[in-house]
C-alpha cells in the first residue's frame, strides 16, 4: 500500500526555467533527511521523499520541511521507492528528475552540473560516476571491498551492454522527459540501478556520464544494505536481465548441449546394455537428467525470446 502526502506551497508552480523534480529514497533516514531535502531544494522547484516504511520520523521531517511526501506502509526495498518516485515526477510533468539518496552521501551542490547535459539536449538520461575524471580521488570513506564490489558490478554491467560506464552503482541520476517516460521498472531491490541502464540502451536513450563525488564519512549511519547481499541481489537482477534480453543465447545454448551430454549418456547406457544385457543405473540417471535439463533450459529459451519479440514489437508500435 502507498500512501500520498502532499504539501506543495506552490512549489509545482510552473515557471520559465525547466521543472526540476528531486526525488529522494529513504527508510529510518531522519538524522540526515532535514539536510538532504534543504539542500536538495536549492536546486528543485519540487522534492518529493519516498518514505519506504520508516518507524522513525523522517516521512514528519520532510513534509514539515515543504517535501512532497510519498509513503510505503511497509519496506518495500531502494527499486520500489525509485518506482514510486518516478510515478511522482510524471505526475508534476517534470523536465529533469533527479534522485538522491537520504543518507547524505550525495552533495546536491553537483545538481547543476549532473542536469547540464540534458538541458543542454546532449542526454536522455545523466548518471554520476565516483571512478572517472577527478572524482577517483573525491570520494572519502568509500570502504576498499565496496569499491571492488561496485568495480566488479559495473564490469559485469558492461559486458551485458554495448554501452560502458564506470560506475553502474551510483544513486545520484539525473533524467529528462524522454526518459521519464520510456523507462518503465520492475525491481524492487537494488538491482533496479543496472535495470535503469540496461533498459536505457533497450529504449535507445543518450546517456552520459558525469563525475561526481560522495562523502561516506558524512553519512549519519552506516548503510543499513549488507555488501553481499547487496552484490548478490544486484547481480541476481542482471542475470535475469541478461538472460531475458538474449534467452537464446544464455538458455538456448546450455539447453542444446545439455541435450547433446544427454543424447551421448543416452548411447553409452545402450551400448553397454547390448554388451553386458544390464543397465547401469548411474549412467541412465544422468542421460534422463540431462535431457531433462536441456528440454527444459530449450523451451524456456523459445518461449522468452517469443515473448520478448511480442514486447519489442508492441514497444515499435506505440
């Protein structure tokens, strides 16, 4: 269930200068969340906070602050509120989105310079990146096995893609209509982060990087994501993601030769039968289980390309 607080005070006031929506993820944030909103607002003619089941005060804070405030009576995970928050930037037709994390880590004095590139009509889609130009030395508290895991995520990242980033990890983004639109999300959890920039290639979006640096040791709490559940919720998202995208490619191939091992069992369990007149257990057991596993693994494969042929097709006729 979500619920809807609004307190505008006139910020959803169309004026000259483009509409820019700051969009802010946050659970149990209310040490950090004040100073994010206010310094979020420089920068935004609205904030929206989604609230993703705090049982603290941090949804109070922001609309006692001016936010627009978007509630989840329950934790639903970082990809649902990004969902929630995207629903909210349509809903004020904005011309660039920007979202930034509640805990602080971002500077939102860098807003201008991540949003440039779309209001220059150089980009769709804008994200921040704490590995390229000047920000490799920017970006204090960052623990050594985070960055390798963010390093390692964005390499796996990139070889699902044409397209080659630095960092696929980063919250801070900037989006302008045309991604607004087209972007359409389905994780919930953190793998929403390389959900954005995969569908974005799928969509043919301009996407350009912007250096950028984060302060950890600004950061009220720790960050309540475990590393490795994070990695493996992240990397568990871009498997599926991969794997939905070319299905013969990564479950038509293995099911071909999981066929083919099995086909070979298959022959070796007759062949010593002709001889021997006995079955061997063990060789049968695994001619049925690879013919199992590739019948299956093949169907799969068919079955979502057929279905992500019927998508494409539907997303060309629109």
């Amino acid at each position: 269930m979500v619920e809807v607080a609004h307190s505008l005070a006139g910020t959803a006031r169309r004026i000259a200068k483009p509409l820019v929506v700051v969009g802010i993820p946050a659970c149990n944030e209310e040490r950090s969340i004040a100073r994010v909103v206010l310094e979020a607002q420089k920068y935004a003619e609205v904030v929206v906070v989604c609230d993703d089941g705090s049982t603290d005060l941090t949804g109070k804070i922001a609309e006692k602050l001016g936010a627009v405030v978007v509630r989840h009576t329950e934790n639903l995970g970082y990809g649902a509120a990004i969902q929630s928050l995207f629903e909210e930037a349509r809903r004020f037709d904005a011309d660039v989105f920007v979202t930034v994390d509640g805990d602080g880590q971002h500077d939102a004095d860098l807003i201008p310079q991540l949003i440039k590139p779309i209001l220059e009509g150089k980009a769709d889609l804008a994200t921040g990146s704490r590995f390229s130009g000047a920000a490799k030395v920017g970006n204090a508290g960052l623990a050594w096995y985070r960055r390798v895991g963010i390093q390692t995520i964005t390499k796996l990242a990139n070889s699902a893609s044409r397209r080659k980033v630095t960092d696929a990890q980063n919250g801070f983004r900037a989006y302008g209509k045309a991604a607004l639109e087209r972007l359409r999300l389905n994780e919930d959890g953190m793998g929403v982060s390389v959900e954005l920039l995969v569908k974005a290639e799928e969509e043919g979006l301009r996407l350009a990087e912007v250096p950028i640096r984060c302060n950890y040791l600004g950061v009220e709490k720790p960050s309540s994501h475990h590393p490795v559940r994070h990695g493996v919720s992240v990397v568990s998202s871009l498997v599926k993601l991969v794997v939905e995208r070319r299905p013969l490619t990564f479950l038509g191939v293995p099911g071909v030769i999981s066929l083919a091992v099995g086909v070979f069992f298959g022959v070796w369990m007759l062949q010593t039968y002709a001889a021997t007149r006995q079955i061997v257990t063990n060789i049968a057991l695994a001619s049925i289980a690879f013919v199992m596993i590739g019948f299956f693994a093949l169907s799969a494969a068919i079955t979502l390309y057929a279905i992500s042929r019927l998508a494409e097709k539907n997303r060309h006729e629109k």
